[in-house]
C-alpha cells in the first residue's frame, strides 16, 4: 500500500505513522470440507486432497507478499482449516508465523469442525501461537446433524470441545436455531452445553436458506419451509435468557460473551476497521478498496504460482455503501451506531431523525450517549429496522 511522505518528518515517525496506521487484522481462508454442508453459501469445497500441498504453497506465498505487521488478530477460516494432514497444517502455521509479527496479546483464532478434529491437530495448533478455537458443533443431537449434514455426532462434539479446551485458552462453539422440526426443550439442551463445558463465547446462528445452496434449492420445491416467526422469536428470547443466566452477553447480533472474551477479529470487521486477507475467495479491504480472491482453489493456485494477485474482483468503496455498512453492521453490536459517525461520513440527521424517533416510540431502539441501539424487541426484526434507516 503506498502512502505519501510527509515534507521534513523524520524517517522514525514516518515509519511510527505508517505501523499506527496500517491494518492489524488477518483473514486467511482454507476452502476445503470433508463434505459441503447443503446450508453452506461459504467459499467451500469437499475433497480435493491431492490439492491441499499446492494449496498451502500458494496461501503462503500470498502470506509473504502481506506487510509483515505488528498484527492484533489472525483469523484462520475456511471450509474446515483442520482438514489439512498434521505435517501440512503444521507447515501452514509454521509458514505463517515466520513471515508475520504478532503484537503483544495478539488473538490467533482457527476455526475447526468436530469430524476433523483430534488432540494433535490441536496440539500442532496451539504449538505455532494458535489461542483460539471456533468450533462448529451446529447441534447435540444426532438427527438435526444429519439434517444439516454434518459428518460428526454428538459425542464426537464434546469429545472435540474438551480436547480443545485442554490445547488453547479460548474455546467458542457454534450452533444453529431455527431448524425445521427443532424443539424448545431440544434448544435448551442445547445451550447446556456451554455450561457442561464452561465455554466463554457463543455462536448462535439462525438457519437461513441461502441462494446457491442445496437447502434453497429444497424451499424452491416446496421441500423446506422457514420457521414461523413466533417460533423464532420464541428461540430468541430463549437463547438470550439462557445465555444471560451463564453471564455471556449479547455483544452482536449472533454472538455472546464474557466481559473481555469477544471475538476481536470479528469486532475489527462489525467496527470496519481495515484488513488483509490471503486465499481463495478471502476479502480484504484496505483504504477504501474491497478485494475479492479467485474463489476456486484451483484457479487461485494457479494464478499466485504465476505470480499473479489472483484478484476475481476489485471494487471501491462508495460513500454511500460506506454509510450503509456504518448501518448496517452498527446495529448488529450491542454498542450500537454511533450517530456522529454517521453524520461524519455525509448522512446528515435530517435523513433519519424521524424514522429514528418513529423506532424508538415502537420501542425498537434506545438512543443514549449518541449510540442508536436495537433493543431486544427489535432485535428479531433486526433485517427490517437496518432496511428502514439506511440511506
């Protein structure tokens, strides 16, 4: 990233500005999954495993053309990142960690899914400065698994949990509501799994059928329904009573926290702070231009191998997409959207002052300390709320 020199500044503070202001956050993806999801609209793909050494290669090449920091948070994504054989997710993390500086109580989170999950892989994980893990349960019971099919069980879940908790200091776990047929007293079970094993993040995600994906094309044939909307409501306010009894906060729309163990990766995209980003379909966004990578490993692999940026798509960041995201992604915190960010960025208040003071007599949103925030009744109808005030 060029940046221009400053007329008579020393070269210590030019380079002291360009490391304050230089993003400190890293995505990079691994696409591939023992098998793909029929819910999934992620950048995945099954097999392919005769790819998965060419594939690190060209990620790591990719890695070492990246500033090499100081870096807040690394996030590893995917697909399923713990796929990868032991020797090659250790020359991954091993590649990774010799080109990047880490600052001082950086976050390392790697995400890992139950059926390709063992002690070693963890061990090999935590070995190389990996300190969080993001597991995807999705569910302890074994026939909604199937439903979403997932290729673990229930016990293998658990199994996954405590070797995970034994490798890392930080253990999140995923799990999905919504589900066609899916019981109260089967959520609620549920939820007992983050106190069985003492976990101080939560990820819960409501099932939704994505274009592009095999569960959308069943709601197309009539197959697959979407829940009533009492009943998801219902599941709401479920999870959150749960949650709030385990003390994990409501920190963002699908997430849940202990004061100070919040995803801060995550933080750094809902805050839109910049980031870069290596692999296959991985998006990074850096003064005010989105990149998108070639989202076919093959394509991807072959394009760094010849020395290319591998960029499928390159697009400036308009003003008012800008404020549209500073909607968007403000209301999904729990801090909210900060309305002198909003006005700052040329959405001036003559806009959504009315349609703001409408929401808070419906008793959608609270306004105080100039943060607009959904309240827990609008939290539901957070899609249509977002709609209603962006620009």
């Amino acid at each position: 990233m060029q940046r221009a020199a400053v007329a008579g500044a020393p070269a210590c503070c030019l380079l002291r500005a360009m490391v304050d202001t230089a993003p400190r956050h890293l995505y990079l993806h691994v696409p591939y999954c023992a098998a793909k999801c029929p819910y999934c609209d992620f950048n995945s793909i099954a097999g392919r495993d005769a790819e998965h050494a060419a594939y690190v290669d060209a990620l790591l090449a990719e890695v070492r053309r990246l500033p090499r920091g100081p870096y807040d948070t690394v996030f590893i994504g995917g697909g399923t990142p713990t796929l990868l054989g032991v020797a090659l997710l250790a020359r991954l993390l091993a590649g990774v960690r010799a080109h990047l500086i880490l600052a001082a109580g950086y976050e390392w989170t790697c995400e890992a899914n139950p059926g390709s999950s063992d002690a070693e892989r963890f061990a090999v994980l935590a070995e190389h400065g990996v300190n969080r893990l993001s597991l995807g349960v999705q569910s302890t019971h074994d026939h909604h698994l199937r439903f979403l099919g997932r290729v673990h069980n229930a016990s293998e879940a658990d199994r996954a949990i405590e070797l995970a908790r034994r490798a890392v200091p930080r253990v999140s776990a995923d799990l999905i509501m919504g589900l066609p047929g899916q019981t109260d007293a089967e959520l609620r079970q549920d939820l007992t799994l983050y106190r069985r094993h003492d976990l101080s993040h939560a990820s819960v995600y409501h099932l939704t059928y994505e274009p592009g994906t095999e569960f959308h094309a069943r709601r197309g044939r009539g197959e697959l329904h979407d829940i009533a909307p009492q009943d998801s409501r219902r599941q709401f306010d479920l999870l959150w009573d749960a949650f709030t009894d385990l003390g994990l906060m409501a920190y963002e729309t699908s997430n849940f926290a202990r004061t100070g163990q919040e995803s801060r990766h995550n933080l750094a995209y809902w805050r839109q702070r910049d980031y870069h980003a290596a692999g296959a379909g991985a998006v990074s966004t850096v003064g005010g231009v989105r990149v998108t990578r070639e989202k076919h490993p093959a394509a991807y692999i072959t394009a760094i191998s010849a020395g290319g940026a591998a960029a499928w798509r390159s697009e400036t960041i308009s003003a008012t997409e800008r404020q549209r995201e500073t909607w968007m992604l403000g209301l999904r915190l729990a801090q909210g959207v900060v309305l002198a960010e909003v006005e700052a960025q040329g959405d001036p208040a003559s806009r959504w002052r009315s349609r703001v003071d409408a929401l808070i007599n419906e008793g959608l949103v609270e306004e105080s300390a100039g943060h607009l925030r959904l309240t827990r009744a609008g939290r539901p109808v957070q899609d249509t709320v977002t709609v209603y005030l962006m620009p």
